[in-house]
C-alpha cells in the first residue's frame, strides 16, 4: 500500500487502509499509527551491517545473534561465481568482522566456458613451459587436439572430457582469485564438484545420494554456525534447484543423526542473478556503501570467463555485475522509500527452518 501510494509507511492513514481495502486491518490491529510502527520496526530491524551478529551486544531483535564469535560460516556458491555476484558485499563483510569463512563451489561451471577461452590459456599454457624450459610435447599435443575439436565442433556436441576440464579448471582459477581478493584463506576454498552436473550438456542428472554425502562430509568437517545457500529459482537451467535440494537434504540427514553442533546452524538463503526477495519476505538486509559497492564489481570482473559473451545468461542481455548492481540499488531505494535510510545497495537475505 506504502509503495502504491508513494508514501513511507509511517505517513499512511486510517483513510489510506480505508481506500485500499485494509480496513479490516484497522479492527484487528487498532489505529493506523500503531500498525505502522509495527511494520516500520519490522523493517528497520532487518537492517544490519553486522551479518555474523553484532558481538558482545544483547540485541533481541537482531536477525543474527550475538554468540559465538567469531562464527564459523559456509557459503555453497552452485556456479564458482554465483557468492560474489549474490553476496559480494555480505561475503567481505563477514571476512572482514573475523568469521572463519569457507565457499564451496557445488559445481564446475564448466559448459559456461567459451571454447575460445580454452585456445587462450592452453596457449598461455605452451608459452609458459617454453619460458621455463619444460618440455611442451604433451601440452602442445593437448593445444594441437583442442584446436582440431574445436575447429570441427558442430553446435551442442558435447565437448570432450579434456576440454571439459580445462574449462572447469578455468572456472577454478577465477573462484580462487576471487577469494585471494575477498582475503579468505586457500585452504577454506572447497571445490566440490557434485557429480549431478558433470554430464558436458546443458540437461543436468537429478540430485544423488552421492551428491548429499559429498556435502554432508564438508558441512561436518566444518560444523558451521551459518550457511549461506542460494534460494533463486529462477537460474534458467535449474542448477540453483539442484544445489539447494541437496544442501537441504544434507542439513536434514546431519540433523536427523543427531550432531550435536547442527542445532546452532542457522540457514540464510541469498537470491542470484534472476531475482530478489519481496520486501515484506526479507529478515536480513546488509547495506553497502558507494565504495563497497564497487569493490564488489571489481570482484565480479575477476571472473573474465563469464564477462561479455556469456553462453547461458537467459534472457537477460545485462552482464551479471550489471544485474548485481542494479538488483542491489533497487532493494535500497525500496527500503527508502517506505521510509528507511537510503543506501547506496542492500543485499538481502531470508532465514530458511529445515
């Protein structure tokens, strides 16, 4: 109603619920005034620049508690770009408050490779053991083949398993400097390449038992306090699905054993490149300043592979720090206009019970 009628929430009026057909509110609720303030403090206290809990403060209605710090944090990334594009603000913010913060890649990514790429640093490659004084025969041979494939490749032939992990090893590359330049340390870096996806076809197998153990394993090595989990549906090859259904699978078989640590892990779900959470669904919403904001770009554009010409970015022609970006400014402006501080962009979160 707020948004409809271009009003902050804490301006809307017995009439304003009247008109627009919310008067059943004003009976349940009371006057407009206080229903306001209920919603205003409902936002206001979604806001937080402390997404791992504000420690050694009793803050009840802070969407994270306060203990313990520092916490010990998952990121599942479905794509190795997906954390930085989803969560790039939120992602440094974390590392920069002290958590012991881990990303695991659920997949390689590597059909979202062009084949061009791979000519790239297979050549990158030969020169460099030229340099060195290597022997080149085996990654010359390597070059030679990739080239003649490609060369002769028809539009969805499935590329070969060589080629294939080239391309995920690229993929690897980008996702390792992207946490080199968030600061999180190599050995947090998890690349868990869930057998679901490796099929070399955009038409991906369905979720595994052996897809839920290799998660499984990592959540208990880790025994997290909070996992960050990507909740866009919308990713247009169902990868996102994919990942979410077995990080939850994993969650529920962990709990269903009785780990003890399980019970203090909290799940926040993130939305990607596609979509954002409705307002009224968001319970955590960390703000980013001018400056943040483009350290997140700069984080995005590490990922050269996917910048540009991307093979499977759907419908929309944006670049995905573009949409990022954008996604970001919109939930701020949102914020503003019913009334809360204008940031320059929010990243938004909504806390999943498994």
């Amino acid at each position: 109603m707020a948004l409809k009628l271009k009003k902050p929430v804490l301006s809307l009026t017995n009439t304003d619920y009247n008109e627009y057909g919310l008067s059943d509110l004003l009976v349940e609720k009371g006057e407009a005034y206080e229903i306001n303030l209920q919603v205003y403090y409902m936002l206001r206290d979604s806001i937080t620049g402390w997404p791992g809990g504000k420690p050694d403060v009793d803050l009840p209605t802070h969407p994270e508690r306060s203990t313990p710090y520092p916490k010990k944090v998952v990121i599942f990334s479905p794509h190795p770009d997906d954390d930085i594009i989803s969560m790039g603000g939120t992602f440094q913010r974390l590392h920069d408050q002290g958590h012991d913060v881990h990303v695991g890649y659920q997949t390689s990514g590597n059909i979202a490779v062009t084949d061009e790429f791979v000519t790239r640093f297979l050549d990158f490659a030969v020169g460099f053991e030229q340099i060195a004084g290597i022997d080149t025969s085996k990654s010359g041979k390597i070059l030679d083949n990739a080239r003649k494939f490609i060369a002769k490749k028809k539009s969805n032939q499935v590329d070969t398993p060589v080629i294939r992990a080239i391309k995920g090893l690229i993929r690897q590359g980008e996702a390792k400097a992207t946490c080199r330049y968030i600061g999180i340390k190599e050995e947090n870096v998890h690349f868990m390449n869930l057998p679901f996806y490796e099929t070399g076809t955009i038409e991906k197998k369905p979720m595994s038992d052996k897809d839920v153990k290799v998660t499984m394993e990592m959540l208990r090595k880790i025994k997290p306090h909070q996992v960050y989990c990507a909740g866009d549906f919308a990713d247009p090859h169902g990868t996102h699905k994919v990942c979410f259904n077995v990080v939850l699978e994993a969650l529920k078989r962990i709990k269903a054993a009785g780990d003890v640590w399980i019970s203090d892990c909290w799940l926040w779900l993130y939305k990607g490149a596609w979509q954002e959470w409705n307002v009224e669904e968001i319970e955590m919403a960390i703000p980013m300043s001018p400056d943040q904001v483009l350290k997140k770009r700069n984080g995005i554009f590490i990922h050269q592979s996917q910048k540009d010409m991307v093979p499977f970015q759907g419908s929309d022609s944006r670049e995905f720090w573009q949409r990022a970006e954008e996604r970001n400014a919109a939930t701020a402006a949102l914020y503003a206009d019913l009334g809360l501080t204008h940031y320059a962009a929010m990243e938004a979160f909504v806390k999943y019970q498994y």
